[in-house]
C-alpha cells in the first residue's frame, strides 16, 4: 500500500501518483482485436468456431452455438433453491429500482400554432455479454433492458473447457425469463452481436462489463452501435473521518481488490490514527482471505492511504479520481454530498458498503471506470431508449417566425431551405 498525505504533496500530484491511464498501452493487443473481427467480419460462423475452439471449448462446433430452453430449466436444480430464490429476490428488486426512476414522457411545450415534445422508444433488440459466473452482472444489464420495453435481448457468455456453461448464469438467464442465450465469450462474441453472423443476429446495443479483450472489441465498435461504455478494473475510493471503524474500511478495500489486477482501493482520511489502523486491518484480515498471496502483489499496486486536511479537501480528490464506487463514511455524509461531482455509485454511512449495491440494492452496478465517471453515469433504463423529436407547426406560426428562418437559412447558403418555408407562406 502507498501512503500519501496533502500535507506533503498537492492533491493534484497525489492524483497524479495514484490515477492510472485508461486503455493505455493497448497497441498489440487492440492489433488482436482487430484481427478478430475482421475474421468475423470475413468468415462469420468459421471464425467464431475457431477463436471458441482456441480459448475456450476444444471441441466446440457451431451447432451448439446456442444454449438449449432445457439447459436454462435445468439451471434451476443445478442452483439449488437458496441461490434460485436469492436470485429471483434480487431480480425483484433490481425490477422495482427501475420502473421507480425510469424516464417519464415529458411535458409537451405548447406556444399558439405549435406543439413540441419527444417521445421514447426502446431499443429493438440489445445484446448483453456476462462474464463467466457472474450472474449479477447479468441481472443489472438485463433489468434496466426490460423495464425499458426492449423486446429482443441475446447473452454472450464464454464456455467452460467441457462446452457446459454457468449454471449460476443460466439460472439468472431463466430467472429474467430470456430463451437466447449463446456459449461465446472475448472479442469475437461482442463482434458476433455487432456485426451478425448465420448463427447470432446482430444487435443495435451491446452492453455489459468484461475483460480487456470485451472492452477493445466494444471500442472498435463504438458508433456503429451503441456501445454502454468501456469498463476497466474496479475501483473504489473512501472518504472517512474518525467516525469510521478501521475494521469496516479495511473490509471494504479488499472486497473490491478481490476483483484482481488493477484495482484502485484509496482511502482518504481526516485522521492519521485510522490510517494506520486500516493499513494494520487490512493486512490482518487478508491474511484470512483465500487469495491472500496475489491480494499482497495487487494491493502494493493498488492501494492508497491519503491523509488530508479536512472533509473539503477530500471531496477535491475524489472528484479528480472521478471512482467507480465512492463511499462516504463520516459523520454526516449528507453534508459532504453536495460537493461530490464525479463518481458511479455513491454509498452514504457505515451500514452502505459497495457489496450491497454490487448484488442486492436495485441501482445497476455497471457503473464507469478509469475516469470516465466525469462524462459518464451507470447504467440505466435510459441506456435502453432513444428519443425522437415531435414538432408541429400551423401556418401562422410560419408566417410570424418565417422571415427568421428564412434569414438563418440564406446566411448560411441554403436558399432550397428558405424557399421551404416561403412557399408554406405564400
């Protein structure tokens, strides 16, 4: 773990030190990805079975593309019931979240002789790549899709080396009551869902969070669809004072450094006790975890500890990390809220840690990463929606504003455009 105090350096340096560059340094392997997809692109359904035979079933053939309905039915049983009923439980909810604080049709503006408005209209068909034994994933994509209205929505989910696929997947797949689902996974299934091939048709939307290979295809890909957003490793910055329990922010960095490689856990604090207190916690209670040897290797990569002046200064970091996660665990986390800008997900008090919105709460949690929380929101039912535009206008409303448009039209060389509405007028 680094240490880093504002008292030693500016918060833009200590930003500088503990941000990491997003997709840098990617030549050879967006070079892969690029021959991927133009195998797809080339050779459809031949290039899925040989890159699907390459990385992940040896004997894969393209027959078996598909996931059977009996497979997913099956799902069920192979769960059990405490996973299926928690499964169902969270779906519930993620459901519920979404219908609440889905996008309203908006307020016409009406003026004399014209009426102006939008109306949405979900997406038709929306693909959805779930990392392997991820079924939560797979709930936060597809609720949001559903409560939107999307009608069609295919899952891409990599095989295991015998062909047979996540029971914990299907099962999320059969809960969210979706029949199509296909064994691919990396960047031939996000070109499969972009570019159509014999066997998986193309898609207008393709979301969900994957590896470095699923985020490069989406890359490529971006505006020739629509594209959720380019996901890196997870990160979560806290901001905590005295108040904070050293254990529950101990707990909390390595929950998110248990997604491996290239987290970002930064703690920021107004007191020097519970920095150290954590630094000890975190090592104590790693050294009961499973995966404690590679956790050491990616917390000294990873993980900070930034002491700062007062609650001010710490929302400015924050705000200059723009973190996937952001947990406020003061006193009084309302007061802080205000001055947060940039972050995914914000999680109020010692009872909200990051693991509720992970699988339980409703919010999605494909939030943005690297950064990207500074133009960039979770994902959501308006991920799902596009808007067009409604205007209607009399002819006396062209008389009166006619000469206006008119002028705007010829003083940028459109005279056919003016010439339009002169005729509505004469």
């Amino acid at each position: 773990m680094r240490f880093f105090s504002s008292r030693e350096r500016s918060l833009e340096r200590i930003a500088k030190h503990i941000s990491r560059p997003f997709l840098a340094e990617e030549a050879e392997r967006e070079a892969s990805v690029r021959a991927i997809i133009e195998a797809v692109r080339q050779r459809d359904d031949e290039a899925l079975v040989e890159f699907t035979r390459r990385w992940d079933w040896p004997d894969f053939t393209i027959g078996r593309v598909r996931v059977s309905t009996q497979e997913i039915e099956h799902a069920q049983s192979q769960v059990g019931p405490k996973l299926w009923s928690d499964l169902k439980r969270a779906r519930r909810r993620i459901v519920r979240y979404h219908r609440q604080v889905r996008p309203h049709v908006p307020s016409e503006m009406i003026e004399p002789g014209a009426r102006l408005g939008e109306r949405f209209i979900p997406l038709e068909r929306v693909g959805i790549y779930a990392p392997a034994g991820l079924p939560s994933s797979l709930l936060m994509a597809v609720g949001p899709a559903q409560v939107a209205g999307v009608q069609e929505i295919a899952v891409c989910t990599p095989p295991q080396r015998d062909g047979t696929v996540s029971s914990a997947t299907l099962a999320a797949a059969g809960v969210c009551g979706l029949t199509e689902v296909y064994r691919l996974g990396g960047a031939q299934a996000i070109a499969a869902l972009t570019l159509g091939t014999a066997s998986v048709r193309r898609a207008d939307k393709v979301v969900g969070p994957g590896n470095i290979y699923v985020t490069l295809a989406k890359k490529q890909f971006y505006g020739a669809v629509g594209i959720d957003g380019l996901y890196g490793p997870s990160e979560v910055v806290i901001i905590a004072d005295e108040s904070a329990k050293s254990k529950l922010v101990a707990a909390d960095l390595l929950a998110q450094g248990e997604h491996g490689p290239g987290f970002l856990g930064v703690l920021i604090t107004t007191s020097g006790t519970l920095r150290q207190a954590v630094a000890a916690a975190v090592q104590e209670q790693m050294a009961e975890l499973p995966h404690a040897v590679q956790m050491r290797e990616w917390f000294a990569a990873g993980a900070a500890l930034v002491l700062v002046r007062n609650l001010e200064e710490a929302a400015t970091l924050s705000n200059s990390l723009a973190p996937e996660h952001l947990e406020l665990m003061i006193a009084r986390p309302r007061r802080l809220l205000p001055k947060i800008r940039h972050a995914g997900a914000i999680f109020l008090g010692s009872a909200s840690p990051v693991a509720v919105g992970d699988y339980y709460a409703g919010p999605s949690h494909i939030l943005p990463t690297g950064r990207t929380a500074r133009f960039s929101s979770g994902l959501g039912v308006e991920d799902f929606l596009k808007r067009s535009h409604i205007i209607r206008t009399s002819r006396a409303w062209l008389s009166e504003h006619g000469p206006a448009i008119k002028c705007l039209a010829r003083s940028e060389g459109l005279e056919a455009h003016a010439r339009a509405v002169e005729k509505r007028i004469q």
